[in-house]
C-alpha cells in the first residue's frame, strides 16, 4: 500500500487526539464471521497497524498505542470501560472461549464480580452481587440467539425473587454478547416463542436424541458487545 493510501485508511480509525481507536478497530474485526473469518481479521487487524506505524513515522506528534476503549451497543447498567492494547487485541482473535474464560474476560473489562455455580443442575451458570447469568459458548456467529423458554422463565423468576437483573450471555470468539433480559422483558421483546425440535441436550445432543422445545429469538442489536481479551 503507497504511503498517501495508508494515510487515507487511518485517518478514519484515529481519535481527535491522533491515538488509534482501538474501540472501532476492535467493531470491525468483531463483526468479521463466517468462512475464513479468523484469517480475514488477521489480514485486516495487520492492514491497519502497519497504515498506523506508516502514520506515526510521518508524524511529528507521535503517538502511542495504548488508547482507552469506549463501548458498543447497550445491555449492562453504565458504561463499561475497556482498557486494551494492540497485542491484545491481536492475541484474542484467536480465542479458546469456556464458561470460565467468558467469566474472566467480563469481569476484567466490565464492572462485575461473576463466579461460576459449580452446580450441575442449576438453571443459570455464572452469578455476582446484581447478575445472575446463563453462559453460551458457540463457535458459530448468529445475529438472532436462540434462548430456551424453560431457561429463560426459571431464571426470570430467579431474578425476581433474588431482585437481580438475569443476563443471558452468548459468546462467539472474537465477541461476547450480553442481553440484559430484564431489561428486554420490562420493554416487552417479542421472543417470538415457537417449537423446535432440538437435541435434548443442547450441549452434547447427537441427531438421534431429539425432543421438542419452546424457544424464541434475540437480536445482537440488543446487546453489549464486550471482547473476549484474556
């Protein structure tokens, strides 16, 4: 790329201070899935700070990397800060997620305490002082997640007895999606509840072990966006 087209490209990816953006970075490799995503955001994560470095020894003012994060989307109470770094950032588009690491990865970029239960028949995986959570871990990106209608009854009226808010938590490297279902229940979401005839066990279900379930649908419209930097 010649020197005037990577000064182009930056220019849009650069704070009023002359920092990178690394929150609009980051929302344009998160909205990168399907076939070859992981590749496609490594070509373009590359693209991008090799245009910054060009800038960067053209200019007098030189600018660092580390710059802070803002937010994508709404879901949690507040603004949820989110400090990160280019090596960050690089090292996370290859992401081993588990229930465990989406717990780590909230609660360092978010301002939540989440444990997992331990239980292995609790109707929710991960809870802290003001959340309960049920946690999907999917290797696949879905603009409408699927949410199971037992699940999502048993655990709003956990959260009304608990008086806490009961989020359900869907992450698909590089992203974590959190819908804040409170939230969407007091706004009266259409879940557009149906059956489906899904494995018995989400999980581990084979294409033998069917039953029918009552289930609706989300829209990642509806949630915050947080990465899964470990």
């Amino acid at each position: 790329m010649m020197p005037n087209q990577e000064h182009n490209l930056i220019h849009q990816y650069l704070l009023p201070n002359k920092k990178l953006n690394h929150t609009l970075l980051w929302a344009e490799l998160s909205r990168m899935h399907g076939f070859r995503a992981e590749v496609n955001r490594g070509k373009r994560y590359n693209e991008i700070m090799e245009a910054y470095e060009s800038y960067k020894n053209d200019s007098t003012q030189g600018p660092e990397h580390n710059a802070i994060m803002g937010t994508v989307g709404d879901g949690l109470s507040g603004d949820i800060p989110m400090d990160t770094n280019p090596q960050e950032v690089k090292s996370s588009i290859k992401t081993l997620l588990t229930e465990q690491s989406v717990c780590d990865a909230l609660n360092k970029h978010t301002d939540t305490q989440f444990k997992l239960t331990g239980e292995q028949y609790s109707s929710y995986d991960a809870s802290e002082p003001r959340y309960i959570a049920e946690v999907k871990v999917r290797n696949k990106f879905y603009a409408t997640p699927m949410i199971e209608y037992a699940k999502w009854n048993e655990n709003t009226e956990l959260s009304i007895k608990g008086s806490k808010d009961f989020l359900y938590i869907v992450a698909v490297s590089p992203s974590i999606y959190v819908f804040n279902i409170t939230t969407l229940n007091k706004k009266e979401w259409n879940y557009g509840w149906g059956t489906m005839m899904l494995p018995k066990n989400t999980d581990f279900g084979g294409q033998s072990d069917k039953i029918d379930k009552r289930v609706g649908f989300l829209n990642v419209s509806e949630a915050k966006i947080v990465p899964c930097l470990q």
